[in-house]
C-alpha cells in the first residue's frame, strides 16, 4: 500500500489501531533507560506516544499524513517529534532505541529498512522488531496473508548485534491467538 492508501485508511476520526502501546514493546521497552527512540512506520504513533510518555525523546516517521495527524492529537502534550518520511529512504542517525512494529513489506524492501533501521542504533542501543509471522496464516489469526509481507524471526539479521529475545511469540486477541515474530537485538 502507498501512503494514499494509508491516509484513506485513517481518514476517519477514530483509531484504527488502539491507543495503547503494542503489548511487546512494552515487555521489551520497560527496563531500558530511556534515551532515543524512533518508531519507523509509526502510524497513528501509539508506540512512539508510549515511549515519550516513559521519558524517551522520540521520533515517529511515517509516510501516512493522516496517520501523523492522529498521531498529533494522541500526544496531545505529550513532547514528540513527527516525520513524514517514507521508511523506504528514512536514514537515521545514532537512537538508543529503534522500532519496526507491524511493517509489512515485501522482502527486499523489508531487508533494506531493517538494514537502515540497524544503521541508526547507537552502541548500546536496541533494535526491536516485531511483525506478524510467517506462521500465523496457518496457526494464528489475523494479519496479512501473503506470506511474503511477513517475518519469522530467522529474518531479522544484523552484524555487530547480541539477541536479547528472539522468537515466535503468541498474542491473544478477540478472535484468538496471534503469532508475531519479536526480536529484540542490542548492538555490541
């Protein structure tokens, strides 16, 4: 989907996604001193929003004006930084904490983010991956079902990295469990 798509998804007023933070990055996010962060494909920023909130100074990119502008008005006061940019030509700078939630991308396209995304983590600093996995279109619910958008945690590759978590996680939803990959890396 283009970013026209995008914005014609969060044209309404009300979330599309919940307002509360993805329910790993939380678990993966919580002991971290809070530093920066950039969320990549941010949305409606419910994980950026978050992460401010937990003192972190952060930066949501994404390419949806719409979903910026929902975004926006989650902050509210809340200190962020937006960015409209496409994830595709985002290259970051040094953040203590980078995140890719639910991108969705074609494999080389998925590759090269995660390769930039990777690029922006300072020493010290965490990648955190979390994306519907491969697994889920025949044992989970949900997602996209073309297994060429989705993860599995054998994806997410980076030099210079040590695995803080790394596995196929179960998350339970309304109409039954999903499967994610999360992967939760720190460079070296």
């Amino acid at each position: 989907m283009d970013s026209t798509a995008w914005d014609e998804r969060y044209a309404g007023s009300e979330l599309v996604w919940t307002a509360e933070p993805n329910r790993f990055v939380v678990e993966q996010v919580a002991g971290l001193t809070p530093g920066t962060a950039v969320d990549l494909a941010c949305g409606e920023g419910r994980n950026t929003v978050w992460l401010a909130r937990q003192g972190w100074a952060a930066t949501g990119v994404d390419f949806s004006a719409a979903g910026l502008e929902k975004a926006r008005a989650l902050a509210g006061d809340v200190p962020v930084t937006w960015e409209q940019t496409d994830v595709l030509t985002w290259a970051g700078s040094s953040y203590d904490l980078v995140l890719l939630v639910y991108l969705h991308l074609p494999a080389p396209q998925r590759r090269s983010v995660l390769t930039a995304a990777a690029r922006a983590v300072a020493p010290g600093g965490s990648l955190l991956v979390v994306g519907h996995d491969v697994r889920n279109l025949a044992e989970g619910v949900g997602g996209p079902q073309d297994p060429g958008l989705l993860w599995s945690p054998s994806d997410v590759v980076a030099d210079g990295f040590t695995d803080q978590r790394r596995e196929t996680a179960v998350r339970p939803t309304p109409n039954g469990d999903a499967l994610d990959t999360v992967v939760h890396l720190v460079r070296t």
